[in-house]
C-alpha cells in the first residue's frame, strides 16, 4: 500500500502463491523427506507484508505415478533468509 500521508512509511508487500499442506501419506512413507503439496490455482493468491516471509522455496512438478492427485507439486529446496 502506497503511504497517504508524508509522514507515514510505506510498506513493502508481496504476492504469493498458495500450496496445500504436505500430503501426510507421502510425507510419512518417505520419512519427511518428500513434501509433495497439491497446486490450488491462480485462486488461491495471498499479498503479505514482506517482512512476514521467512523462507524461499521452489516448487517443482511431480511425475504422477498411478493413483496420484493430479497437480501435485514438491519443495525443491528451501533456504533461509537472513536477517542483513
């Protein structure tokens, strides 16, 4: 949001994406190794304040293997944001 007065201090926000919690059947069978989510769409979009964000992931497609739910996704790799 954009300060309306001079003497207010604007804040920095961000648009994000939002995934499912882990599929805790795969979660456990691979011994939380494997934290495969299911993609909810451009619905399901957040704005948050930046200073609210703790890590980065990356978010890959899954190979379907049978039986899976369609879309599924994976956290490629999460990394820290330290503080500057």
């Amino acid at each position: 949001m954009f300060a309306t007065d001079s003497s207010e201090t604007p804040t920095a926000h961000v648009l994000v994406l939002v995934y499912s919690h882990p599929i805790q059947a795969l979660l456990i069978e691979s011994s939380n190794t494997l934290w495969a989510c299911e993609y909810r769409g451009i619905y399901d979009l957040r704005v948050v304040p930046l200073l609210t964000i703790v890590a980065c992931v990356s978010i890959q497609p899954l190979p379907p293997l049978l039986n899976d739910p369609p879309e599924l996704c994976f956290v490629l790799e999460k990394s820290g944001l330290e503080e500057i």
